[in-house]
C-alpha cells in the first residue's frame, strides 16, 4: 500500500534526480581516484591496507550504491511510460518544473485524470523500489 509518506519520498527521488545521480557519480570518483598520488616520503605499500586494493575500491562502491538505485527507480519509471500520457506528465512535473495545476490549465488532461496518471507512475515507481531493496 502506498501511503502518503512513501508518495512523498518517491517523488523527492524524482525532483531531486540530477543530484541523486551526480552524488553517485561524484562518490563513485573520490573511491577510484583514492590512492592514485604517489607518496614520495615513504618506502613501500600503506601497512594499514590488508588485501587488494581494488577489491576495497569495488566493495565501497557497491556501499554507496544506494543513490544510484533511487536514479534507476526514476529512469525505469520514465521507461515504463515512454510512449504513454504518463511520460509527458511526468516530463512536464518533474523536468519541466510545471504545477499540476498549470500542467492541467495547458491542457495536458483533466484534472481526475493527471491524478490517476501521477498514482500510476508512483505505484510502478514503488514497485521498483521494492525490486531494489529501497523501501
């Protein structure tokens, strides 16, 4: 059942899709570009980092991934809807900025119908989340 908190922490993940995606970028290259500098003033490898550094960098990556996945819940939904009245909504909502209540004064659809549509694309979006292990 998708209760009201849950709408609104689906739809923050769709307002706020750019920064979910940029944040995993952005984490994923502080983990890679970790160790790359050469440390002149000592002899030998960090005695502190047991095993293969790769594998660590693999296993932070993996930990961080939580951001990425909310990223693919909203692509998926996109995709579910691409040919769809869904899409353009969503598009106009979350990517163009538009009020549901300007979207409806565009003629976009009907009022009843932009909410039935809106608890379409969320349910499909709850599901992924579910698939995903986010909620």
């Amino acid at each position: 059942m998708l209760t009201k908190r849950l709408r609104k922490q689906i739809e923050w993940h769709f307002y706020n899709y750019a920064a979910d995606k940029a944040l995993y970028d952005e984490r994923v290259n502080e983990v890679i570009d970790e160790g790359l500098t050469a440390k002149y003033d000592v002899v030998g490898g960090r005695g502190s980092d047991v095993g293969n550094p790769t594998e660590r960098k693999g296993l932070l990556i993996n930990a961080i991934d939580g951001a990425k996945v909310w990223a693919k819940v909203v692509e998926n939904t996109f995709t579910a809807f691409r040919w769809e009245l869904e899409f353009d909504l969503m598009r106009a909502l979350y990517i163009e900025n538009k009020k549901p209540s300007d979207i409806i004064m565009l003629g976009y659809t009907s009022e009843r119908t932009f909410w039935r549509a809106r608890d379409k694309w969320l349910e499909t979006a709850y599901l992924w989340a579910q698939r995903f292990k986010l909620l």
